[in-house]
C-alpha cells in the first residue's frame, strides 16, 4: 500500500515536497514514479526513479525544477517540487510495481497511492 501526502496550495514559485510511503511491503527492489492528473486531463508521468536510486528520469515539464529521491531504508519515496507554475496544479500520485510497457504509461503500474492535490496560485 502508498500513502501519498505533502501536497497543498502554494504561490508560484513556491516548493512543496511529496512523500509517498509504503507498507505492507519492502519497494526497495521496486522503480518508484510520480504521475500526476489535472482535471480534464490525461494521467501524465512527471519523475521517476530506479531501485538503486542512482538513475532518475523526469518530464520534460518539470525537469530542472523537480527533484527525486528515495529513501529504501524507510520505504519512501520523494518529490522535491520549486519554482513551481499555474499549470503543475493537479493530483499527484505515486505508484510501484512496474509490470511492463512503456515506464511512462500509467498502465504499466500496479500499485497506487490515493494522490495528494497541489494547487499552485498565480
């Protein structure tokens, strides 16, 4: 099970940081992403990050902005977000257990945290 949190209302060019966590079992062995939905819109792929947490990977929308991480030992994975717009306002929602295609399609993923909104003011 993930447990999404930290979201919130913000300014633009604010921060915020998600976390998600696991229980129920170890993720460590497990690629870890973030995707993120607005309303109207398509569930998107915003970050993600590899077992070892050496390799990460983000959209092109948020990269240079967003940051990655995680924390195996606590079962955690995070979202570093600054110099956030308008348009990052959406729920946000981690995701696990990876079962093939393409790493940047929802499909592919089949656990879920129950996503955190954040909304970014102009």
């Amino acid at each position: 099970q993930l447990q999404a949190s930290g979201g919130g209302l913000v300014q633009a060019g604010g921060s915020l940081r998600l976390s998600c966590t696991a229980s129920g079992r170890s993720f460590s062995n497990y690629r870890m992403v973030w995707f993120r939905q607005a309303p109207g819109k398509e569930r998107e792929f915003v970050a993600g990050i590899f077992r070892s947490g050496g390799n990460t990977d983000y959209a092109d929308s948020v990269k240079g902005r967003f940051s990655i991480s995680r924390d195996n030992a606590e079962n955690a994975v995070y979202l570093q977000m600054n110099s956030l717009k308008p348009e990052d306002t959406a729920v946000y929602y981690c995701a696990s257990g990876y079962n093939g295609g393409s790493y940047r399609d929802s499909h592919g993923y089949s656990y879920w945290g129950q996503g955190t909104q954040v909304t970014v003011s102009s």
